[in-house]
C-alpha cells in the first residue's frame, strides 16, 4: 500500500503519471487472476456489498434468484429477487432451485460460504444446474476466496479484509465482460469512480500471502474439546447438523443464556463474537439465517457467531473456549 501512495496518480489520466499508475493496477489485475486460477475479468470494487450491486443491478439476465440466507447486502441489492429455501442442514433446496430455474436466463445468487453458520454450499454442482438452464451463477465469495479453491461460476465476489488485506477494497470477477451492462467511466466502464490503486495493491498481496489452510489446524483443536461439553451442558454445535461446515466459521448455541447476553459478557472479557451476521449484529435480532434453516427459536436466541482469521493464536481460541465454559457452567 505505501508503494501504491508512493506511486499514486489517476489511473485514467493520459500523462506519464497516470500511465506509470495504470500499469500498476493492471499488474495487480493478472495477479488477482494468477492467484485465483481466475479465467475472466476483474472489475475493482470499494468492497462486496459493491460487488453485489454490480452485479445484480447489471448482469445481463433475466429473473433474479437469491438464496434465503445470502448475506445482507445480496437481499438489499434484490429485494424484489425470489427466494430460494434451504434445507435444515444448510444446503440449499436443490430440487426448488430446479424448477426455479424454468425461468428465462435467470441470475442465480449463492454465498459460497456462509457468514453466519460456516455451511459451504455444493457450488460446482449448483453451476452446473445454473448453466444447464441457460443462467448465469453469482458466487458470494466473500467468505471463502483464499481460503478455499475458487470454484466453477460465472461472477464472484470476493473482500480484501476477509483475508488480511485492507478494508474498502474488493473486486466482482466476470467470466465475460458481456454479462454486464456498462454502467461507469472507469474499470472498462463498467464501474464509476476512481481506482483506489493503494488498496488494490494491498489486497492482491495479501491474497498472495494467504497460505493453505487458511487456519493451523494447531489453532483449531481446542473447539473439539469445547464442541464436546457444549453437547453435554445441554448446547448445540451447530456445526454438527450442517451438510458442510468450515472449521473457521462456528455457530454456537449456549443453554440458558441469550446471544445478546453472551456478546456483551464476552465483550468485557475482550473477546469479540457476533450475533448472527457482523455487518447486522448491531440490530441484536434473531438471526433470519437459523430461521431459514428451521432451527428452533429457542436455539436460534442463544447462537453466537464465532469466527477465526488468519492472526488468530492458539491462546485466544483456548481463552475463548474457557470463557464459553464459564458462562455456560454459571
């Protein structure tokens, strides 16, 4: 990023500076592409929630499908899409989205991995279905890009900060400029404002810099134990009803005390947890995720989100889960 400040003019601009800075942000285009095993375009957004409302607002489809538990920004950005239902473990209903599909070329919203439970869904076989029908399949990358492989779609999404790169920053790949309408100035026009060459630059080297796993498994094995007790003091492992679940992502469900509770007396043991998804936490509301999944109120009250990143240690995990038991046991 400091090169990029260092280096920094208006990438559109015709003189030797703007060129020097056009070049730069190009490179880091090819390396997005590299480090993703990426075949199309990449179009530089301030983020996701950008992203998805590039892409929703602009691809060259037909009816819009959304899954009943994508991200905010997703619904915000179709609130007119159909929902698609998923089942109790987390997957999406396969058979629904087949029939949905009827639809002349619809645009087909899925996160690949989902923010609040962790539940990866079978994104190459859901392409296949989308592509089959004519359609054009939107991947909410967001949770997995760098952490997994960057699986079969036509449009992705993916988050500088979701992987240790800088905030405001983020990109919406395309397989093919085509599927877009134009709607700016800059990014081949299909974008406006000016790019923000710092954080591109930010962005592209901590992608490079994410290693495999994204999370030591050394860091993780203390939840195992954790997973245990909260099964016998009456809990629920979310983890284990989901057709696919991450290791990093866990949603827990304490007995006998409310999410609400649990964020704020985690909170003043320094630790940082969510109720539901981080960017609506703040409303403190019963999670529509667990909804959409058929999990009983009761549960769905008491689920915090638990989420580790790449700087998460051993030790604050092992804090966590003392915590957790603190609480639990009280």
């Amino acid at each position: 990023m400091e090169e990029g400040f260092a280096q920094w003019a208006n990438p559109s601009s015709p003189h030797a500076e703007g060129r020097k800075a056009r070049q730069l942000l190009e490179e880091a285009r090819e390396r997005v592409k590299a480090a993703l095993g990426w075949q199309g375009e990449v179009i530089f957004t301030s983020g996701a929630s950008e992203a998805a409302a590039l892409a929703l607002h602009h691809a060259q489809a037909g009816a819009r499908l959304v899954s009943a538990v994508e991200h905010d920004c997703v619904l915000q950005a179709a609130p007119d899409a159909e929902r698609l239902p998923v089942l109790p473990d987390g997957q999406l209903d396969l058979t629904i989205l087949q029939e949905a599909l009827e639809r002349e070329r619809p645009l087909v919203a899925v996160q690949h991995v989902n923010s609040e439970t962790g539940n990866r869904q079978v994104i190459d076989y859901i392409h296949a279905l989308v592509r089959d029908a004519g359609g054009i399949l939107l991947a909410d990358d967001a949770q997995s890009a760098a952490k997994l492989t960057l699986l079969p779609c036509d449009m992705a999404i993916i988050s500088a900060h979701k992987f240790g790169g800088p905030i405001g920053i983020g990109a919406l790949l395309v397989k093919d400029y085509a599927m877009l309408a134009p709607s700016g100035g800059q990014e081949r026009g299909y974008r406006r404002g000016t790019e923000n060459l710092p954080g591109v630059l930010g962005m592209v080297t901590a992608l490079e810099a994410c290693g495999d796993p994204y999370v030591d498994p050394e860091v993780l094995e203390p939840l195992d134990a954790l997973a245990e007790e909260c099964r016998k003091l009456g809990g629920t492992w979310l983890s284990d009803r989901l057709s696919d679940p991450t290791p990093y992502i866990r949603a827990i469900a304490m007995p006998n005390m409310s999410a609400t509770a649990q964020v704020m007396r985690f909170d003043m043991a320094g630790i940082a947890v969510s109720q539901g998804s981080a960017c609506s936490s703040g409303t403190m509301k019963t999670s529509r995720v667990l909804e959409a999944m058929q999990v009983e109120p009761a549960v769905a009250a008491n689920t915090i989100r638990v989420s580790l990143g790449w700087n998460t240690t051993r030790e604050e995990v092992e804090r966590f889960c003392e915590v957790w038991l603190e609480l639990a046991k009280a």
